[in-house]
C-alpha cells in the first residue's frame, strides 16, 4: 500500500544528516528542531500557532482539553473514520453523537447537523477523510449560528487546500477553533514513528495547548493546567523538516497517480472511482473505491492473488462497533456510512508508484470485471 523505504531512499542524505544531527547534539526532547519544524509547518499551512505532541490521537485529545469541554458535553461527529476520532471524546467522558457521510465523498454531511444538535452540543469534530475536505464553509456557519467550537480532524488531507466561495483559500486544518493532524508513517506527511500536531489562529488556545502538552507547564515546574505529557520527539521532529521541503511534490505524485487510476477504471461497470468535491483540492492518502457490497472480497481476493495489496478503510461503522454499544445506536441508523463499509476498496496510493506499476494494477482491476 505504501513504499516508504522506496521514498526514503531518494531524501536519505537529507534525512541521515538531520538524524546526526540530533545524535550529535543529544538534545532528544524539546530540542531546537521541535520549535524549527513548528515555525515551518506553520508558515506552510498560514495558521499563527502549531503545537507538535506525540501522536494524532493525543492531538484530538489536547484540542478538547483546550476547549475545556466537561464530562456530558456532546461533540457531534462521523461514524466513518478511523477509531481515534471517537475513542478520544469517551476518555474525557464526552459523548459522540453521530451523523452520517455523504455517499460521493465520504465526508460529514452538513446537512444532517440539525438534527444531532440538542442543548448539550458543544462541539463538531468533521473528518477530512482519504485526502479532501469536508464542506468547511457549511460546517462553520452552523456552528457559528449555534455558538459550538470545531475541530478538524486532518490526519488524512495535511496540505489540502479547502476553496471558500467568496473569499482565499485556506489550508485544510486551519479553518475551525483547532484542527490536528497525525504523522504516522503511511500519511501525507509522516514521521519515522508516531507524531501529531495541533493548529490554532487563537492566541489563547495555542498557550493553553503548548502548556497541555507538556504536563500543563508553561513556566518550568509551575503547572497552570491537569495536561499530559505528549511530545514530539526532536529526531521526529527534525525527518518532518526535511519532509516537509517535499511535501508538496509528495502531494503532485499522488495526484498524478490518482489520475492514472481514474483514467484507467473510470468506465468500468460495477465500480465507482473517488469524486472530488468542487471546494477542495484532493490529496490522496488514499485511493478508494466503490465496488458492490457481493464482488468487493472477490475483487479484494483477486488483487491479493495477483500480487497487489489493497484495504478496507473501515469495514464496521464506529456506531455498530461493540466498545460503543452504550450509545445506542443500531444498524440501519446511519445506512450511507454503513453501505460505504461493505463497499470501499483502497488501491495501492504513495509517492513511489510507476507507471508500470500503475499499468499492472489497473489491468488487473480490468480483467477482474471483465471476468
């Protein structure tokens, strides 16, 4: 699914020396790279604070301690994303209320917010997923009207550009109160292990989550806030300098990848390639298909059989898994999301693939439906 030895190996100089260079200062936490690598993603993404911490998970989790949110308080979200957007709302004793996805793009449906809304609201946490984002504009405005805070979870779409209607385009991640993103290894932007990072334009809430971070500290032993200690390490911090320079090349890559697949599988029967929505440019961390719910695992087995990997990014609905039972939910509540699960399929997407590559994986998906 992913060549990160393969991309390694055209920046290794460029990494290896920023690797030494840690080495050689010793300065493994909180060292100049970790405030360097901030200073430079935040010019990237034009957003004024960027507090780096030690996961994606952990990023969500700070933004919510940052808005101070209490036990009860209600934060309205997808079922169709990876377990971390949820998971983070019960451990602060939160509760997630669920609205379902549009079918074409897989992302938070607006229109669905009124009726999850009740007098415990207090937050929307919508999920740019695979690579685009969710209708910011739209999201915002209720919001707004409704006096709740928003948190981006962009863990797939770092570097997306979301396209306002009447006004500049901004950076996925730096629309709402906070957004957060992961630097796991396989996304966009990864680290050599585990990392995050929040983003906020509001001076207050990137103090109190620089503090958050870093045991609730802000003046050495003097603890202003209950925090955690998650922070990036200054070896993750200083291979994402050097990744970063790539990024947008990275995101190029994918792009002319995702155009290869949609030429090639755009007029097959039966399956249903990405659509990108009109307010936002399209990344790629994944390439998901929809294939019909009785042919996916055959296709699935076929690719496997022919030497190419592929994923169900999700298969059970995070309302039907059993840890969140509690809630209430029931299959047949959410039916887009739950369709979606026995539909996707995700194709081989990075920065590493050829055309010959390409060519075979596609031919491949070809013969499977003429078969």
């Amino acid at each position: 699914m992913v060549d990160l030895h393969g991309q390694y190996l055209k920046i290794k100089d460029e990494v290896d020396s920023a690797i030494q260079r840690v080495i050689d200062s010793t300065a493994f936490i909180r060292g100049e790279d970790v405030g360097k690598f901030q200073d430079e993603l935040s010019s990237y993404l034009g957003v004024k604070h960027c507090i780096a911490c030690g996961n994606g998970t952990d990023a969500l989790q700070v933004a919510m301690m940052a808005l101070e949110l209490q036990p009860g308080d209600e934060v309205i979200t997808t079922p169709f994303t990876f377990i971390a957007t949820v998971e983070v709302i019960r451990l602060l004793g939160l509760k997630p209320v669920f609205v379902d996805v549009r079918p074409d793009t897989f992302n938070l449906d607006p229109e669905q917010l009124e009726q999850a809304l009740s007098e415990r609201t207090r937050a929307i946490v919508p999920v740019h997923l695979f690579g685009q984002c969710a209708d910011m504009e739209s999201i915002m405005e209720f919001a707004r009207i409704n006096g709740l805070y928003v948190i981006e979870d962009n863990a797939q779409a770092l570097g997306a550009d979301f396209l306002q209607a009447n006004g500049p385009k901004q950076k996925a991640g730096t629309i709402g109160h906070l957004g957060c993103t992961s630097f796991f290894p396989s996304k966009n932007l990864g680290a050599f292990g585990d990392g995050g990072a929040l983003f906020t334009n509001d001076d207050s809430l990137g103090l109190r989550a620089a503090s958050l971070v870093n045991h609730g500290m802000q003046k050495r032993y003097h603890y202003d806030h209950v925090g955690v200690n998650s922070r990036l390490d200054t070896l993750q911090a200083a291979i994402l300098r050097v990744k970063l320079q790539h990024l947008d090349d990275y995101h190029r890559l994918r792009q002319e990848a995702a155009a290869w697949y949609d030429t090639s599988l755009s007029e097959i029967e039966g399956l249903q390639i990405p659509v990108r929505s009109p307010f936002t440019t399209h990344i790629f961390h994944q390439y998901t298909v929809q294939v019909q719910a009785s042919r996916r695992g055959a296709l699935k087995q076929w690719l496997m059989e022919k030497g190419i990997p592929s994923q169900v990014y999700y298969p059970v609905p995070l309302h039907l898994q059993r840890a969140y039972a509690d809630l209430g939910y029931r299959k047949g509540d959410l039916p887009v999301s739950e369709e979606l699960c026995s539909k996707v399929l995700s194709l081989p997407m990075h920065t590493e693939m050829e055309q010959v590559q390409l060519r075979y994986i596609s031919d491949q998906v070809q013969q499977f439906f003429k078969a």
